[in-house]
C-alpha cells in the first residue's frame, strides 16, 4: 500500500447528486467507507442518497438501477471482499469490478471505486479512514466521482 503519487481531495462538488451504494459485510470497515465519503460529500456541497446491498456482488446492479434513473450526477460504490481459502473471492472481485465499469461505461456516469479487495481484515482496516487508518478510500471514492462528475459536465457544456 503506496499512497504515494496521490491527488489532492479538496472538490466543489456544489449542485452535484450522488448515489452512495454500500455493501453490508464487514461493517467495522464499512463504516469507515461510508463515513469517509459523507465527510467528503458533505464539506463539497453534494447531496448525497444511500442505498445498501447485501454483499459487493450486488454493487454493479443497483449502481445500474441508480444510474438509469437519471437522479443523479455520479455513484460512489463501497464495498470490502476479503480474500478467503476458496476462489470465491477472485470471482466476488472480477464480478463487481466488471459491473461497476460496465455502469459507468454504459450510462457515462462516474462511479467512484471504493471497493477493497484485501489479503486480509488489517489491510482493510488500514484502508478505511477509520481512526489509525493510513488511508481513506471511502473520501477518496467521493472525490473521484465528484471530480469526474465536472469534468463531464464540462465537456458536455456546448461550445459559445
């Protein structure tokens, strides 16, 4: 884990909305994600609607829901997929990661990433802005998505 080389977080994000999806399991870690990207959400102006799923596999969907609903101007998606003793977690990762890009590719909405794919619960923890944390990926999710959402509505801004 670098951290090294990352951008600065500080975001307008005034006017924009935004549909945080979160995954149920591991709700120590997800609590830091969630808090994270509401901390973010909220010192930038953005309103934010939560929506919870049982488990990360089931991101990419209502993140697809969310996105066709027109409602809202970028997702955040948090989840935390634990790497285990059976392939469960490399289908788990794979699944949701596709989906996740298929709905901001399909739908051209950002979709802030805040899915933890981990060796272990210390990695996570380490992961999710809790205190002691050494980074906080739920407000660096919030960030992305909300510095996607500008630039995307500045290109699509017509030439004057």
């Amino acid at each position: 884990m670098s951290g090294a080389g990352s951008p600065s977080l500080a975001v307008d994000g005034s006017g924009l909305r935004v549909a945080i999806v979160s995954a149920a399991w591991h709700q120590q870690v997800m609590a830091g994600l969630i808090d994270g990207a509401r901390r973010t959400a909220q010192s930038s102006g953005a309103h934010v609607e939560e929506f919870a799923v049982p488990g990360s596999f089931e991101l990419p969907v209502v993140s697809a829901e969310c996105a066709a609903s027109g409602r809202f101007d970028a997702i955040v998606a948090l989840g935390v997929v634990i790497r285990g003793g059976t392939p469960h977690f490399d289908y788990v990762c794979s699944a949701a990661t596709d989906g996740l890009t298929r709905v901001a590719i399909d739908f051209r909405i950002p979709v802030g990433f805040g899915l933890l794919t981990c060796d272990n619960e210390d990695q996570a923890l380490d992961r999710a802005g809790l205190p002691g944390s050494r980074e906080d990926k739920g407000a660096e999710a919030m960030a992305s998505a909300l510095r996607t959402a500008q630039t995307l509505a500045a290109l699509r801004k017509p030439n004057t």
